[in-house]
C-alpha cells in the first residue's frame, strides 16, 4: 500500500458567477492555503483544461465553487496502489437545501493526463 496523504496533491477552486465564490473559496483558503483559483471560464471541459494547466502535480483536486470543503477532508490519505492511472476519484457532496447526498458538484481528484 502506498498510502499518500491528499495534501500532497494540488487544489483548483473552479468558479464562474456563483455568488458565494469568494466565500467559499476564502473557506477553503483556510483549510488549504495551497489551494489555486480558474475564475470566469465558460464551459466544463474548458474550466477543467484550466484546472489541469494550474496544477503542477500529476493530479489534482476540483473543488466547485457552490462547495464548501468538510474540515476532515484535508486529513485523508489515498492509497495510490487501489486508483488506476485513467481513474478519476469522486467524493459525494450533501445538498443542504433537500438533504440528497451524490456524486454531482462534489469533489473530484484527476488524473492530469486525462483532462
């Protein structure tokens, strides 16, 4: 097992006009002063490819601009041995206005290579 703390890996808040972007990303800034900004870029694929060049570790971590991070997140470890090299790992985010839990807008840690 090659278990590496999720720290190691870099941080992109993605944002275009959420209005509570600079809250959240000033949230997140507390938790993980790493963390980068992709602001304003129309598109999905498009904000991601920016996401991707801002990184500068072999993968990284989205984190949408209507999240705010749970504290703990930042103390997880991943065991690298048990994530393939095409594999993007999706954490579940709770929706706080009808309490569903999935897999949408939650954070997501990829493969550079991939984007």
């Amino acid at each position: 097992m090659k278990s590496v703390p999720i720290t190691e890996f870099d941080v992109v808040f993605m944002s275009y006009d959420e209005p509570n972007a600079d809250y959240n990303y000033a949230n997140l800034l507390e938790k993980a002063p790493w963390a980068k900004r992709v602001h304003g870029v129309l598109g999905f694929d498009a904000c991601h490819k920016a996401a991707a060049r801002e990184s500068e570790t072999d993968r990284f971590i989205t984190i949408d601009a209507d999240n705010i991070v749970r504290d703990d997140f930042f103390s997880l470890e991943l065991d690298m041995t048990k994530i393939r090299d095409t594999e993007v790992v999706s954490w579940a985010g709770k929706n706080y206005i009808n309490g569903l839990t999935y897999g949408n807008g939650g954070i997501k840690f990829w493969p550079k290579h991939v984007v």
